[in-house]
C-alpha cells in the first residue's frame, strides 16, 4: 500500500489501532451503492458493524454479475440489519442513492450516509462523522479538509480530482474543499426539505448537487477529515466520460432553479 499526500496514518477497516465503536443517539441507514463489489463487500459490512452496530445498512444493487447481491443477502443472515434492493440493471449512483434516500425517510431514520462499497471509505470514520451531523445539516468526509489525504492514486488522478473540486467549489459557492466526496451523513431534515425526489443528476454531478441544494436551503456543511484509499478491488466506475458531464452539469446547477 502506498503512502497518503500529507498523512501516513492509512489502515483498513477494522485494521491495527485503537477501534472507535458507535452507539449513535439516532437511527441510522448507510446506504451502498454497489456494481460488482463482490470482493469488497463482506469486508466493508464486517467493519459497519465492528464501528457502529447499531446501524442500518441497505445495498441498491445495479444488476452485478458477480453474485455482490446474493452476497449481500447472505451477509444480512450472518451479520443481522442488512436490507439488499436488486435493480436489475445500471441506472447510476445517484439513481441508487434517491431510491435509498426515499425508503429511508419512508421508514423514519433520523441520519442517512451515503459510502461506497469499495473500501475507499473506510468504515472507522462512520462514527465521526454521523457525530457530526449533531451540528451540521451534512457532514462530508473529506479528502481535502487536511491538506491531501489519498492513497495509491496516480499525479494524474489525483491533478484532475483537486481541480474539479476547485472548480466545482468556484462555480458553486459551496463553503467546502470537497464537493465531490460521496461519503457523507444528512440529518433526515435536510433531505426532506430538499426534497429527493427533485434531485436530478447522476454520477459526479449528484454529489455535488444534494450538497449544493443543502447549502442553498441553509443547512451548515461540515467536513470531516478522512483518508481515502484507492481501491484494491474491482474496476472503478467513474470515468473522464462521467466527470466531463458533472463539469457541465455544475454550471447547469448555478444558473438554473434552486
């Protein structure tokens, strides 16, 4: 494993170092995305639960072909509180995070995370950052709170993702140095006033967007400092294709309705 830009401290999930367990004061769904993460995801739902068992978790499955889904239910017999949605086929992570925003607000959870399923967003950040929401609408887990604080990405990548947050927080306004973080907690509140269902984009430009809509409702953002750390299985989803489309959608953000 490679070194994080400006931190040295990376571990996995559940890794070496002292284990901060969750009991949260509100209920709480954290909801994975997931296209193929077989590979990653019994580990990922092992380290929810050492972290914060007391929480939720529901997988919106894109049709993978890997068995991630029948995983996923297994692992809902194994470890307890793990709902699976099988959509059948890719309809894109925002899609996947408005189903699972609507159900979660349909039954009453009070905090909703969105993470990814490949162990990019390590679990043992869950409790500081649903903690955060106390004070803040979202809290986000940032990359870019502290410095740069990313593991085993290229110059190249790592080039493009700071200047697409500085553009993105340029057009925007917003009051954050990570506006594409998908690892982030809303209050129920925040979602609700918003109103999911007039959430529009897919991809990047989702993750800026339910931010956007939060700042512009007034809700505060806060950041809280993580070390992302690149995959270590599977593909990534995210292509130039799918960052070339959130820049446009951004301006479309700013100019258009709130």
């Amino acid at each position: 494993m490679g070194r994080p830009v400006g931190d040295r401290r990376a571990r996995r999930p559940g890794g070496r170092g002292r284990v901060q367990v969750s009991v949260p004061a509100h209920r709480v769904l954290i909801i994975v995305p997931t296209l193929n993460e077989r590979a990653n995801l019994r580990e990922l739902c092992e380290g929810i639960r050492t972290h914060v068992p007391a929480a939720d978790v529901l997988v919106v499955d894109d049709g993978s072909s890997d068995g991630t889904a029948q995983l996923a239910r297994a692992l809902g017999t194994d470890l307890g509180r793990i709902e699976v949605i099988e959509r059948g086929r890719r309809l894109g992570i925002g899609s996947a995070y408005r189903e699972g925003f609507s159900r979660g607000l349909a039954r009453g959870y009070e905090r909703l995370v969105s993470m990814d399923a490949d162990l990019s967003h390590e679990p043992r950040y869950l409790p500081a950052l649903i903690s955060a929401t106390d004070e803040a609408g979202v809290a986000i887990g940032s990359r870019y709170q502290r410095g740069i604080s990313v593991v085993n990405w290229s110059l190249k990548r790592l080039a493009l993702s700071v200047a697409a947050n500085g553009y993105a927080r340029v057009v925007t306004g917003l009051p954050v140095r990570d506006c594409t973080s998908g690892f982030q907690c809303f209050r129920r509140e925040v979602l609700e006033t918003i109103g999911v269902e007039h959430l529009r984009f897919n991809g990047y430009a989702f993750l800026v967007e339910v931010k956007y809509r939060a700042h512009q409702r007034g809700f505060p953002l806060r950041e809280v400092p993580i070390i992302f750390v690149e995959r270590r299985s599977g593909l990534s989803k995210n292509g130039l294709g799918s960052i070339v489309g959130g820049m446009w959608a951004v301006w479309a953000l700013r100019v258009g309705r709130p």
